[in-house]
C-alpha cells in the first residue's frame, strides 16, 4: 500500500496532539510525519511513537519542499486561511478543521458516516473542510434518522465542555476551581469566556448575530443543511459548562412520518461509530466523563415525545477533541486515501 507524508498544522495544540495521537492508534500509511506551527513553536518537539520530533516552522513553502501530500489543518482560521491554498498549489489534500472553508460551496464539508460523496469534490480547490465539533456527533445520529422518517427539524441545546475553546480554555477553568477551594475565586480572572466559568454555565458560545443566535449555533443550522444536502429546519441554543472535555447535546428531532423509539434505537444500534447506552432502570446512559479518548459517538435517553408520534427526543455524547475535530480528520483522509486507490 502507498504511503503517504502527511503534514499536521498546529501540531502542539490540543487537536493537533489528538490527530497525532490517533495516528499512532491506527494502521495509517504513513510515510513521514512533518509537524508545523507557529515560529514560536517551531523548534520544540512532539512525541510520535517512541520519538521526539522537531516541529518546523509554517511557511508558504514547507509543503512543496516537504513533499507534503495530505495537510491536516487545526491552528484557526486566519492560518487556514492564508497556508492552506499553499498546501493545495503544493499538491496536498488540505483538511481543514477550521469554519474558514465551511460554506464555501466549492468545498467539501464532510462528515464521512454521512456523506462520504462530497469526498470526491476536493479537486476543484484541493481542500475538504472539516465540520463544527457539536455538528458532527449530531448528524452522526440525524443521518440514520433522515433516511428512515424524513426529518424536518431539529431543536438542539448543547453542553459543550472547555475544551472547545483551547487549552488556555481548560486552564482557566482548572485554575478557577482551584480558586474556589482556596475562597479566593471572587478575584479569579476569565479570559477565555466573557464570565466565571467554574460552577456556572454560560449561554453564549462565540459571538451573537443580529439575529439573536451566536455564531456557533448558526454553524450548526447552515453546516447541518450543507452535509445532509437537504433544507432541515435547525434552532441551536449552544452553552458552555465547566467540563473539560466531551461534548453533550439534548435533541428534538420532528419527523415527516411517524417515529418509534424502539425502531429508531435500532437504527442507531447498526450505525457507523454509534453506540448506543440507554437503559434508564439501571441509570446508563451517555455522559462527557465517559467518553473521554474514545472515536465513538454515544445515544441514550432515546424516547417518544408525549405528544407527537412525528417527534423523537434524544441525548447525544462524544469526545469533541476526538470525534468533533482530529477523529473526524483522519477518518477523511482514510476515505480520501480509499477513494484515490479506487480511481488508480
């Protein structure tokens, strides 16, 4: 099998460890890893599979002189936006997990259990983009859903932990609770969100539009209508809480046919990286603790609404640094790597 030199751009931040710790879990045809970041990065190292490697310094030429020919991108989007055509004139498939290429419609927007397809439009501008974390663990449950009952609209509250906004994010809320425990949290700074975070729960995720929605829920409603391909009706209410990792939604799905429970947890059951943890008696059901480090998406607390036979409720989990960000990424470049054997 060919192997490939692959690029991960923002190397030493927090996806950047988890794509390159995915790679070492997976039999990926790697040929040379060549980690990037900022100069002020360039020169440390990052440990991959029993070594220390040098992390260089981004520039408008590392790619062609590196051979590069897959760019994992994860260092925001001004980044994005001014290396990764330079990785694409350079001949690499560019994947991007930033919202700079997202509603571009040149570009893929591509979650591969859903619509692995838009894979082979990557040539047009040589990037694929890689969806919003909370958008991704949700269309992995909606897909399976869709294709049975046609769905209509979705109503989704998210609980979205620290880790969403970076590793300065996580600290702060480390070092606030550590405030808390010495009574002195009255005085603890909060750069990375507009209030406390520590014991609070705050609703407002990104900036607010003129139309009341933040950005991060207008994310969710115009990328969800991109990847499905069809126009489903999307409110989103996205709030921060004082978790470190692992993403959780509660979600209200309307249905253009009527809708089991029972049949709808079986679909998800037979669905591609889904798992399935419903059993209210013994209390097991998903939550962010669990999830941690795993490529799986979890469903539980799946029910029929008291009201409507076209409306199913449901709690949807996964890890947000895996699954809504490095998990994602390499699971396209795998596709794409799929896709490109099959057309040789």
């Amino acid at each position: 099998m060919k192997q490939y030199n692959v690029a991960v751009v923002g190397a030493s931040g927090a996806v950047g460890e988890e794509i390159l710790r995915i790679l070492e879990e997976i039999d990926f045809p790697l040929k040379t890893l060549v980690p990037l970041a900022s100069s002020r990065s360039a020169g440390n190292t990052v440990a991959f599979n029993g070594e220390d490697i040098t992390i260089k310094e981004l520039t408008e030429t590392v790619f062609a002189e590196e051979h590069i020919e897959i760019a994992l991108f994860s260092a925001g989007g001004s980044v994005s936006a001014k290396f990764a055509p330079c990785a694409a004139e350079a001949g690499a498939v560019v994947i991007d997990n930033t919202s700079h290429f997202r509603m571009d419609e040149t570009i893929p927007l591509v979650v591969p259990e859903v619509n692995p397809e838009d894979i082979a439009k990557w040539r047009q501008r040589g990037i694929i983009a890689n969806p919003n974390c909370s958008t991704i663990q949700m269309v992995q449950a909606l897909k399976p859903l869709d294709t049975a009952y046609d769905l209509i609209r979705v109503d989704v509250s998210t609980y979205q932990a620290t880790s969403g906004a970076g590793k300065t994010a996580m600290e702060e809320l480390v070092t606030q609770m550590q405030d808390f425990f010495a009574f002195k949290l009255d005085t603890s700074k909060h750069n990375s969100f507009p209030h406390q975070i520590a014991l609070n729960v705050i609703p407002q995720i990104d900036l607010f539009t003129d139309n009341g929605y933040t950005k991060e829920e207008m994310k969710m409603v115009n990328e969800t209508c991109k990847i499905l391909h069809k126009e489903v009706e999307v409110s989103a209410t996205c709030v921060r809480v004082p978790t470190l990792r692992g993403h959780a939604e509660s979600l209200t799905l309307t249905f253009d046919a009527a809708v089991s429970a029972d049949e709808a947890r079986e679909l998800l059951r037979h669905a591609p990286n889904i798992i399935v943890v419903d059993d209210p008696k013994e209390s097991l059901y998903p939550m962010p603790a669990a999830c941690v480090d795993q490529n799986e998406t979890f469903v539980g607390r799946l029910r029929n609404d008291v009201y409507r036979d076209n409306v199913l409720h449901l709690w949807v989990v996964a890890d947000n640094l895996r699954v809504g960000a490095a998990t994602n990424a390499v699971r396209i470049a795998q596709k794409w790597i799929e896709m490109e054997n099959e057309t040789q």
